[in-house]
C-alpha cells in the first residue's frame, strides 16, 4: 500500500484526479494510510491502466519517476543515499529492494564493463519507472557528473528521443534485458550525503526487517535447489534454470518477482553458501573454488566473497581451520 500512495501522489502531481481514479479499482485515500495494508499487484496495474484511458500520458514510468520525491522510499532512499560512492549505493539498492515488498528486484552484475543494473519486475511501465528513479536519483546525488553508459529495455518506450533527452544517455529498445549500465569509472563517483554511522544504523533496522520477512517460498525455493545442485558444475545460466523447471524463461522472471526475489539474489546466496563450505571442507586451491562456482578469474570471485563474509577467503579459511 506503500506502493500504492506513492503512485496515487505521483498521478495526482500530473494531474489526475486521484479519488476517481482509486475508487475506480475500488479504494479510497483513507485505504492508503494504513501502513501495513497490502494491495494485489493486479489492483496496481488496473490503476495505471485506468490513469491511460483517462489521459493518456507517453513514457508513464519516466513521468511518473520525475514525480516521486527523495523519500518516497524513507529507508532505502537513504540505505543507497547514505553509501560512499555510487557502485555501493547500487549494492545497497540490490541488497534491500526486497524490504519495499514489492515486485521488484535488482541484479548487480558488477563483473561486467559497463557494471549492468539488471531490473526485474512485472510490466514495462515498471521497467521504466525503475530504470528512470536509479538514473535521475544517482545524477542528483553525486558530487561528480554522473551519467549512465545506457539504459536497456526489452520493450520500445512511447517517445525513446525524449527519453533520452531526460536521462542523458542513449536507450536501446529490443534489448535481451532490462535496466542501467554504468561505467566503472562513474560507479566511483561519491555520493554526495555519504556518511557511515548513519548507513550503519538504518543497515541495523533494515536487516531486522530482512529477517522477519517471509522465508523463500515457491518457485524461490525450486530455482535455490537447481542452483545448489548446478554451482559446482558453473552451469547456474536462468535459462537452463527455466528449462529444468519447465517454464520460459521470462515466466521465471515474473514468478520470481511477485515473491518479491531476484534470480541473482538466489544465485549469490548458492554461491556464498558453497564457497563458505568448499573453503571450510575441501582442499581444493582457492582459484580452483572460483572456477568451479563460475567465476572466469579470481579476482572477481575474491570480490564477491569479500561482499558475503566482510573478509577474504584466505583470511575465511585460516579462521575457520
């Protein structure tokens, strides 16, 4: 419902009537005040399409973007906002989307160049919107001249020159995914609110929260188990994902979304859990682990792993020995 009251404020800032259009999919303000109500994603997606038919508003998730204030998220606004530089605003973002309950999810791709921040969500207006808050939220928020390399959809946007007139930066239409691509050089960018007492607090508040929301359940829980018995074969590609598990691979993208994961969040948490085990139990060299977790060098595996454990798999093993 959270969700919901920010679209609400955010059609109303261009100008809908907003009580037509809530009691249209059967709500009404006083619905959005309850901080703990939940609302079928279905309820949102009638929204918006009823906003459409009334005025019809071209690129919907760039304007609605635009219309949504720093702190429309309070928490994960200022877990992103509060980090040292841009690369680890993104972490943050990929680490805690999930505390907004919605159906949405990040994937870091951070051994890539450009660095890909993969969106998966439910709708192109999501795709959108999302791509479009992390562009305009990280260009406001450095103390650099940000830029993204590119933004990617799978979909073609209403108007893709206005578009990119807005985000700066080019946008390709029938991509094979969706979201931002950002040079390593500006994921070095500071962050222009940086300050680590105040990261460290709200990553207390928001890792209580992690822990008491629902365990994976589902179609997380059948991918988690593919992968586990996939990682030390490296073949861990969501399409081969998909075929085991007899859907397409875009149906697995929505189903894991509307549990509210990701399919590199599951991927990350097979990973850690295997490279915690090998380090502890195996003899095998430490390159070797990363080759065999599909890692194509060991820099980017020691990378990963110094993001799991907050140490390196040298340092892992000698303690856990």
């Amino acid at each position: 419902m959270a969700d919901m009251r920010m679209f609400a404020n955010a059609f109303e800032h261009l100008g809908h009537d907003v009580d037509a259009l809530l009691a249209d999919v059967g709500l009404s303000r006083r619905d959005l005040n309850d901080p703990d109500a939940r609302v079928a994603c279905d309820v949102v997606g009638s929204l918006f399409a009823r906003a459409q038919q009334k005025r019809f508003t071209p690129n919907l998730g760039l304007a609605m973007a635009l219309a949504t204030p720093l702190g429309a998220y309070p928490l994960l606004d200022y877990l992103v906002l509060t980090s040292d530089t841009v690369g680890e605003g993104l972490a943050q973002l990929a680490r805690y989307l999930r505390i907004a309950a919605s159906p949405m999810a990040v994937d870091l791709h951070v051994d890539d160049d450009p660095v890909r921040v993969e969106i998966e969500t439910v709708s192109a207006v999501g795709y959108e919107f999302e791509a479009a808050l992390i562009v305009l939220r990280l260009r406001d928020e450095t103390d650099g001249p940000f830029a993204a390399a590119s933004v990617s959809f799978e979909h073609q946007p209403d108007d893709v020159p206005a578009f990119e007139r807005v985000l700066g930066c080019p946008v390709r239409m029938a991509a094979s995914w969706n979201g931002v691509a950002i040079d390593r050089s500006t994921c070095q960018l500071p962050m222009r609110r940086r300050d680590p007492i105040l990261r460290k607090f709200l990553e207390s508040q928001a890792d209580v929260i992690l822990q008491q929301m629902p365990a994976r359940t589902g179609v997380a829980v059948d991918v988690r188990r593919a992968l586990a018995s996939r990682v030390a074969s490296g073949t861990t590609r969501m399409s081969a994902i998909a075929r085991q598990l007899g859907m397409s691979e875009r149906t697995l993208h929505r189903r894991l979304a509307d549990d509210g994961v990701s399919y590199q969040e599951l991927l990350e948490e097979v990973r850690k859990a295997a490279a915690g085990r090998y380090l502890d139990e195996s003899t095998l060299a430490i390159s070797e682990i990363a080759y065999l977790l599909g890692y194509s060098e060991p820099a980017a595996f020691h990378r990963a792993f110094k993001r799991w454990y907050a140490t390196t798999p040298e340092h892992f093993r000698t303690r856990s020995r």
